[in-house]
C-alpha cells in the first residue's frame, strides 16, 4: 500500500449558464482581457488515499466523483494529477 | 395522518412545518432525526427546508447520506408520500428521487421574497385542494434554487404533467422577469413520476397563517388529509 494524491476537477457542464463564470469573464473584461470567451467556475479536489497502485487510486477517486463529488446532472469532472503523496 | 419531519444539521424550517402541521393542521407530527435508522411509523415525510451540512460540496449532497434517507428512499419506493421543501427539495433531487437539481441562483443573489407561483396541476395528492391556475403567494428564502435539466427530462415532466407550480407574474404568466432564481422553464416545483415525492422551492409551511403574510401554503398540507379522507 502507498499513499497517493489525486488531484480532480469538477466544472460546470458546458453550455448550462454558469452565472459566477460569467460575472468573473465580465471582470476580467472590464480589466482590459478582452481574448476571453468563457469562464466557467467549479472545484479542484485534492485527495489523499492509500492504494496499492496509482490506477487504483485514480479508479477509486472517479468512483468518488460518480457518487457524491460531482452531480451527474450539471457537472464533468476529470482526474488532474495522480501522485505519490 | 401522521407526519414526520426530518431534522439534519443546518435544517432551519423544520420547526415551521411542525408548527404548520399540529396547530393549523390540528394533524400528529413527530421531530425525526437525520442519524434515525426509523420513520416511527409516519405517513409522510417532509424534508425541511434550511442548510443542511452548511450546503458543503453542493446543496443537499451530504445530508443525502444520512442515515435516515435510506428510510426515506425506501418510504418513497413503496409509493409514501414525501415533500421536500427548498433545502429539502434540493435532498430530494441529490437522493435521485427527483430529477434534475437546483443549481446557484442566475443573479448570484440570495432571494428572499414573498413569491408568486401559479398551480399547474391539480392531480396530484400535494395539489387537489387548489384550483387549476390559482396563483399563490408563498415566500422563498434561497441561493440555489435554479431548477436545471436537460430538455429530455423537462420535455418528459410536462408532457406526465409533472410540473405542480411555476414562477409567474402578476398577470399568471411564465415571464424570465418574474422568475427569481433562472429556473428553466419557470418551474419551482415537480414530482416524480409516481406522483407521490413533491419538491418545491417556495416555503408552504411558513404560508399557513395570514399573520404572517399568506396562507396560501395550507391547502397543499390539505390536499394530503383530502387523499385519505382525513
């Protein structure tokens, strides 16, 4: 058994109005970052976990996501870094 | 008809309902507690409104898992009715019992307001005792209540007439203006196929009294009592 960090991204899912993102791409508007096209606002997870491979932990962690982390209804999430902690 | 309301950690209307229940209702009610491994024997449930788990994660999604909700999803199986009221229908939908969620409020703002909702059905146990397109005054006390679903779902709840009541505008119409938090299609409450789990945004049980400012929430406790003939 290691311990392992999993780092996963939970976002709103594309194309379903994501009011924060769209008041935090108005601010950057106003301050001149005229390139931006979409913001869009979720949560970065970090996860510590013992298993005994870093795939198991990975598996572990999208388990995770599909019964609480993320609502299947409105969000994606993608696993963002697997690592020895 | 014996109720039973569901305390979880950051509930705040579960006093409210009980109140609205035993003295407008004259009905028995018992104070459930969300680490429960038993309903006592209620005929309904109702999950209250408030913040549950500090609405941690998402809305709904902790107190999900408490101990008594694998009661109340069995409750729900077997066709017992259950009314999940703002926090409450924001557990309901995290539970799977209802489909679709309430997402952030679409002018970031936390709504409290005294709101209108028209009655889109009247065949439902939570909704006979109304008249086909009554408006209602009910209040609402929210930052998540944006009904979202993909237009499968919101096709298949109108066409099963699953949509109880919408956010209308002082003339009963379906109008973005009037719709305080962004809910598509300006739903504010549904229920599951079956007909027997409400969930609603507005707050009927802080609406059973003039005094304070409505009793348009009554008739909906009614209906229930109407369904057995009690």
């Amino acid at each position: 058994m290691s311990r392992y960090r999993v780092a996963v991204h939970i976002v709103p899912r594309r194309g379903l109005l994501d009011p924060q993102g769209k008041a935090v791409a108005d601010a950057l508007h106003s301050l001149g970052f005229n390139g931006v096209r979409d913001v869009r606002v979720g949560r970065h997870l970090v996860i510590d976990a013992d298993a005994p491979e870093p795939q198991s932990a990975e598996r572990a962690v999208r388990d995770m996501c599909a019964k609480l982390l993320a609502n299947p209804v409105t969000e994606d999430y993608e696993i963002a870094n697997v690592e020895q902690a | 008809m014996k109720f039973g309301v569901i305390t979880f950690p950051g509930s705040n209307s579960d006093e409210d309902a009980f109140l609205a229940i035993t003295d407008v209702l004259g009905q028995e009610c018992v104070k459930l507690w969300h680490k429960d491994h038993d309903l006592r024997g209620v005929d309904v449930v109702i999950l209250p409104g408030g913040f549950s788990y500090g609405d941690y994660l998402r809305a709904g999604a902790i107190a999900r898992f408490s101990p008594i909700m694998r009661e109340v999803i069995t409750h729900a199986d077997r066709g017992g009715p259950v009314v999940g009221i703002c926090n409450g229908f924001q557990i309901a939908c995290e539970a799977g019992l209802l489909p679709g969620a309430l997402l952030r409020n679409a002018s970031l703002q936390f709504v409290s307001e005294l709101c209108r909702v028209r009655v889109e059905t009247t065949e439902t146990r939570f909704s006979n005792q109304y008249a086909p397109g009554q408006i209602l005054r009910l209040p609402i006390a929210h930052g998540d209540g944006r009904y979202t679903a993909d237009d499968a779902t919101l096709d298949r709840l109108e066409q099963n007439d699953q949509v109880v009541f919408r956010y209308v505008n002082e003339k009963g119409e379906v109008d973005p203006s009037a719709d305080p938090n962004g809910s598509m299609r300006g739903i504010a409450g549904i229920v599951n196929e079956r007909g027997n789990v409400l969930g609603l945004m507005p707050h009927p049980e802080r609406a059973a009294e003039a005094i304070v400012g409505s009793a348009d929430g009554v008739a909906l406790f009614e209906s229930l009592l109407a369904q057995v003939g009690v």
